[in-house]
C-alpha cells in the first residue's frame, strides 16, 4: 500500500501523466491540456480549433474524474485516507487545470474580439 502512495504522490508531482492505482488496476489518464493561441494574433480559424481541442479537453477531464472516482468507489471500505486524499488532490488539480485552460481560451477570444 506504501508503494501505491508513494506512486501516486509522485505522479502527482511529475506533471500528471497518468495514475495507475495498482497493478492490474484500472489507468486513469489525466488529460494533456490544449495549446491556446494569443487571441491579438490568431485568426478566427485558429481559435475555432482552439474551441474544439478545449471542450475535447474538457471532456477528456470529466472522464479522469469519473475514472478515479470510480476507481476510489472499488476500494471501498479498505481505502486508506491516503488514497482518499489523493484522489481529491487529484480531482481538484484536474478541475483547476480545466478551469484555468477555459479562462485563458476566453481571454483569447476577448482579445480577438478587441482588435477588429
């Protein structure tokens, strides 16, 4: 069990490439988050494939939940607070991330909406 937070928690720490809660588990993988053009630079055609990398990425972050809430949920009662609170870091960083790739898309769209 030691070695399974240590895993996490390292995971965690190494920019989140996926989390695989013990061997023969199931892998959950964290979404890889869209570059977002300069909004005073890009053209409309760059942030309409910017709209669609962020809600593909948005989706790909609701499945990283889901997977990891339903991996904590086959734990059961033999999950360790540890592991609880790894998969609330987790969940929390996801939704932090999404948050933050939303706002920044939006920013880019005000900027392109201000230099006509």
């Amino acid at each position: 069990m030691k070695l399974i937070n240590l895993l996490l928690t390292l995971s965690l720490c190494v920019s989140m490439p996926s989390i695989v809660f013990a061997e023969g588990e199931e892998k959950c993988e964290y979404p890889t988050q869209p570059p977002i053009p300069n909004g005073r630079k890009a053209t409309e055609a760059e942030l309409v494939a910017a709209q669609k990398a962020m809600k593909a990425y948005l989706a790909e972050g609701d499945a990283f939940i889901a997977c990891i809430t339903e991996q904590e949920e086959s734990w059961g009662d033999e999950a360790t607070p540890e592991q609880k609170e790894m998969v609330v870091r987790f969940n929390n960083k996801v939704v932090d991330d999404m948050q933050a790739v939303a706002d920044l898309f939006n920013a880019a769209v005000r900027a392109y909406k201000g230099k006509k």
